[in-house]
C-alpha cells in the first residue's frame, strides 16, 4: 500500500478521493477530448484498478497509465521502490549501491536526452523509463544520506533559505531550448542533492515551524488533486491572451490549495486518525 508522508499508515482515502476526482472530470465534460474512451463500464474498471494503482493498460483513447489521476503513476513506482527498499536496498554496501546508482544515472542521461528532458514517465510507452527515473532518485537520496557526513556539512556556511527557494523556483521554469535536457540532468545530479543536504543540515526559525508543518501537510492531498482541479480550469482558457493565461495560472493554484486544505482537515487526517485506531 502506498504510505502517507507523517505516518505508517495507508494513503487510501486520498487516492480513493483523486481518482474519484478525475472520474468526475470526466464525466463532467461528457468525453468532449476523449471520444473513444468507451462505455462507463471501462471507466468504472478503469477507477476500480486505479484504487489499488494497477496502471490502466486497457484504455482505449488515452496513453496514459493513469488517466483518472496522472501522479497516481509515481506512486505507484514509489511503493516499489519503498517494497525494493525493505527487501534488499538497505542490506546493500555503499559500494555497490554506488554502482547501482551509477548505472542507473547513466541511464537517465541517455533518457533525457531522448525525451529533451526527465518528465517522462505518465505515459504507457514511457512505462520502464519511469520506472529508471524513480529508482534513480530514489536510489541517490539513499546514497546521500549513507555516505553525507552532516556533521561537516553543518560547519559550511549557511545558504540563505530565500536564496535556496529561489533556486528552487528557478529550477521549475520549463526552459524551452535545444538542450533542455542537461539542464535538467544539472538540477537532478548537483543542485536538488545541494539543497537536500543544505536543507538537512539547517535550523528551521521558530517562528516558521508552523508554516513548514502545514506545507508537509498539505503536500500530499495537493500533489494527488492538483490534476483534475488544474485541467478542469484550464479548459476553460485555451487560446486566451498570455496574461489571462499566467492568470489563470495563479487562480488554479490558489484554488488547488484552497481545496488541498479542506480535504487535509476535513477527510484525509479524521479517516487516517481512524485507520491508525484500526490497526494501532
């Protein structure tokens, strides 16, 4: 089962709630983009396989391995890197988790190349190359934290955590060029892993501890619902000027988050608080 990011207990009812969401999308434009979906019997298979994040292989009009909730797909592949994890990875040496890594690197450098960038993965015929992506990642922040000592990296001077936001922000801009690829190849090897360990190794102000909880909070009720909220508002602003669309943009995200916290407070923390009593 896919775990929920404070506890050890399943994120169910939020996987249940977004692929419910995009159902509804679905439905709620009538097919309009998708014509060939077939009948609400496939649809109806299609959310009953998405609950236990078996990929929609079966769908007709779309590539999509997870057409009801697109970042269904990388928890899918996170579970098997968690299970992968508990099985064998955290009896393995440094170095030959090193040499796994490694090829693993070499791999995503060939595959970005190909895809001009690492945001592959969703799609059906980006199926194995997804699964590279995520075990690399997932291998590496492994490997920083076995091989890191932070206790010299908290003797480094301090990164300004505006300018690490900044750099973080900047790193999200989809550059549009040639060789988009290496740039994001430079923000997966060198600056994400620097402000991972910059991160760790910080002392969070009192005063925005609060702040910091929340966003753990809500990232994941937000990460699993931003897809239907963002598509259902888009659709209504194709082939509008730039600014209404940057516009919308912040609109989307403001309501994303809006509704990220109702559900956080109102349905995904009471039904866990229940679950934890379950299987305490």
């Amino acid at each position: 089962m896919a775990l929920h990011a404070d506890t050890d207990h399943p994120a169910i009812p939020l996987i249940v709630l977004g692929m419910a969401a995009g159902g509804a999308a679905i439905i709620y434009d009538k097919l309009k983009q998708l014509p060939d979906t077939g009948d609400g019997t496939e649809l109806a298979i299609i959310f009953l396989s998405s609950l236990i994040l078996l990929p929609a292989f079966g769908y007709r009009a779309n590539l999509e391995n997870y057409p009801l909730d697109t970042p269904a797909w990388s928890l899918m592949f996170e579970l098997l890197a968690n299970m992968a994890y508990s099985i064998f990875i955290k009896y393995l040496s440094i170095r030959l988790l090193g040499l796994i890594v490694g090829i693993c690197a070499f791999a995503m450098i060939y595959l970005s190349f190909l895809h001009n960038g690492v945001g592959f993965g969703p799609l059906r015929p980006e199926f194995f190359s997804g699964l590279v992506r995520v075990f690399f990642s997932f291998g590496f922040g492994v490997l920083i934290f076995r091989i890191t000592d932070f206790r010299m990296v908290s003797r480094l001077p301090k990164i300004s955590g505006i300018a690490l936001t900044g750099i973080l922000i900047l790193s999200f801009i989809p550059w549009a060029m040639p060789f988009g690829w290496i740039y994001d190849i430079g923000c997966l090897f060198i600056v994400y892993p620097l402000i991972i360990i910059c991160g760790a190794t910080d002392t969070l102000p009192q005063r925005y501890v609060s702040l910091a909880l929340l966003a753990g909070r809500l990232s994941y009720p937000l990460y699993i619902l931003h897809v239907p909220v963002v598509v259902q508002h888009f659709g209504r602003f194709n082939g509008t000027s730039c600014l209404r669309l940057y516009g919308a943009i912040f609109l989307a995200m403001a309501i994303a988050v809006m509704i990220a916290w109702i559900v956080l407070k109102f349905y995904d923390e009471p039904i866990r608080l229940k679950l934890r009593g379950l299987f305490a």
